[in-house]
C-alpha cells in the first residue's frame, strides 16, 4: 500500500490580524481556501471534523466537502469524523454519495462516535444509549454500503423493507474507515466490519498504539478479511524553525486545551506538558526537518499507511495555517518519503 499523508481540521475559531475571533462564517470560507491549497500542493486526503459548538465552525461537514469538490482536482475529501451515533444512516450514506458525486469519486467517510456529546442532546438522543446507538446504525450502514435494496430491522431507527437509497456511487462504493480513540473494543468493531482504521492518538506517545495495530491485523484476518490501511490522526504544526513552532502554537493551543479541559475537569495544561508532549508525545510540532523525524519513526513503529495532521489549533489564525500547510506538503513530505526510502 502506497504511503499517504492528509490533513485535518475541525474548523477551529481562529482570530485575525486584529486579534479578534473571526465569524464562522469566515472561518468555514478560510477551510476551504486551506483545503484548495492542500490540493495544489499534492497532498492526498483532507477531513474537516463535525461538531456542535462555538468554537468550532464546522457541523455540516458535508456541505464544506461539497464547497472542497468544486474547487480541488485530485485530494481525496472527508470526515474527520462523522458522528453517526447522533446522525441518522441512510441521510449520512445520501450526503457523502453526493459528495463523491461532485468529486468524482473522491469522497471518503470517517464514522466514529466524537469526542464531544453536544449532539446527543440537539439531536434528540438519550445520551445513555451512546453505545447502541453506534452499534446499530453503524450495522444499518454496512448495509447501505452494498448499495441494493436494503431490509433491517432495529431497536432505535425505524427499519427498511426492500427500500434502496440513493444516490448510488459511480464505484459501487463509499469509501469509509471506523476512527477510534484507542480502545480494543473499538479497534475490534473496525475489525469485524472489514473497515480500515484511523487512530486518533491526540496524547502520550504514539508507539504505544503498536499493539493496537496488531490487534486489529490479527483480528482481521481472523474475522476473514484481507489486509486493510491503518490510518493515524494526530495534532501538529510546522513553521520555519522549533522555536517559532512553539512560540506560535503555544498561546492557542493552551487557550483551547484549558477550554476542553475545563470542562472535563483537568488541570490546566503547563508549558513543560506542552515540550513533553513535543519531545515525547503525540505533538507532531517544530522545523520541517523535526517533524519529519518525529513522523518517520511514527510510521515505522506502527506500520501504518496514512497520517492525517491535524493542523488547525483553537484561534492559531488562517495565514499560520497556511504556511504550516505548504511547509507540511513541499518540506515534511518529501523527507519522511526520503527517510523511510522504498517502503513509501
């Protein structure tokens, strides 16, 4: 399987040359320019997250893919993820057809279960039911993706007789992976259903996922599956130098970490968590020639066939981005191709 790097973002509020929040609308325009230049530069897939919050613009990510299709050639588009526990199947299988429509066949679904509730509520869910809800629409959606008519029969969604749902895709397939934050039993569930992975892996050091990553091998070919990518998505950002990296990064990321972690009861994040978290942890953060290392050494000790960088960080404004963007594509890039050699 051939190497691929992407890109991701959940539409973070960033601020302006003034200092000031931009408006969502702004900033969901801003995403788009941010994904039009991953295009340019060659890069191969580009997410944009969904969310129900203030600080974060994108809830609709579909409607911003559909925005990406009109004005990128080659990039693949997709979730990062789509939260199908509050989402209703059949509407996310319409959508993203759509979407692959437009594109030509490049869109890709990420179904996962978020690592935000607000949608339960808006949505009209019972929060407590978090875990079947997933469980069975994701069982509705492996139907869908056969795309022939479809009877199944639920405890939480009304069921289907001989109903088919359009639009087809032109491949007779959506392309669509499981993200999970690391627990077996997700990894498991990915297994079973024959979907690739994507591991988020937002703290802590990534080689400590390798036995993840075996798990969900081994259970693959025990379920009766052939070999499927392994994906990871994790946090970064790229500038000329380590010390403008983390001088740059630092003020927004921790305005957004302490919002998070407010909420979630953390203390707030210091500045020697944020060097571990370079040095040692899941922070992909500093110089080309930095984060190119740190990525290398990534993907050999996982054996993983994407990285996806989350590249947007709480108010980090969108000229920052995109310089992180082409310094990612035309630098880091090349010289992780370079350091891992034939393998890529």
């Amino acid at each position: 399987m051939k190497l691929e790097f992407g890109l991701d973002t959940f539409g973070d509020v960033t601020v302006g040359l003034d200092g000031r929040p931009l408006s969502q609308a702004q900033v969901i325009r801003d995403v788009v320019a941010e994904g039009r230049l991953a295009d340019e530069l060659g890069l191969d897939f580009f997410g944009v997250g969904e969310h129900h919050r203030a600080d974060f613009a994108i809830s609709a990510p579909e409607v911003v893919l559909a925005a990406l299709a009109a004005v990128t050639k080659r990039i693949r588009l997709g979730s990062a993820v789509t939260v199908l526990s509050s989402d209703d199947p059949v509407r996310v299988f319409q959508r993203f057809a759509t979407v692959d429509a437009l594109s030509e066949g490049r869109a890709e679904v990420i179904l996962g279960r978020g690592s935000f509730t607000e949608s339960f509520p808006l949505f009209g869910h019972d929060l407590n039911q978090y875990e079947a809800l997933f469980e069975e629409k994701l069982d509705l959606f492996m139907r869908l993706l056969d795309e022939r008519p479809v009877t199944w029969q639920g405890k939480l969604r009304a069921g289907l007789t001989g109903q088919n749902v359009y639009p087809h895709t032109e491949s007779g397939r959506l392309r669509t992976w499981i993200g999970v934050g690391g627990s077996p039993e997700s990894v498991l569930r990915a297994a079973r259903h024959g979907l690739p992975l994507v591991l988020a892996i937002i703290g802590g050091a990534p080689a400590r996922f390798a036995p993840f990553v075996s798990l969900y091998r081994r259970s693959l070919a025990e379920f009766g599956h052939s070999d499927l990518p392994v994906a990871v998505h994790s946090p970064g950002y790229v500038a000329d130098t380590d010390e403008e990296a983390a001088e740059q990064f630092w003020p927004h990321y921790r305005v957004m970490r302490d919002r998070i972690g407010a909420e979630r009861g953390w203390p707030p994040g210091t500045a020697a968590e944020f060097s571990r978290e370079i040095r040692e942890g899941a922070l992909f953060l500093g110089a080309p020639e930095t984060v190119a290392r740190k990525l290398a050494a990534t993907i050999r000790s996982l054996g993983i066939q994407r990285f996806d960088l989350k590249y947007s960080a709480g108010t980090l404004p969108h000229e920052r981005l995109l310089r992180s963007i082409e310094l990612y594509a035309s630098r880091v890039v090349p010289m992780v191709r370079e350091m891992l050699g034939a393998s890529t």
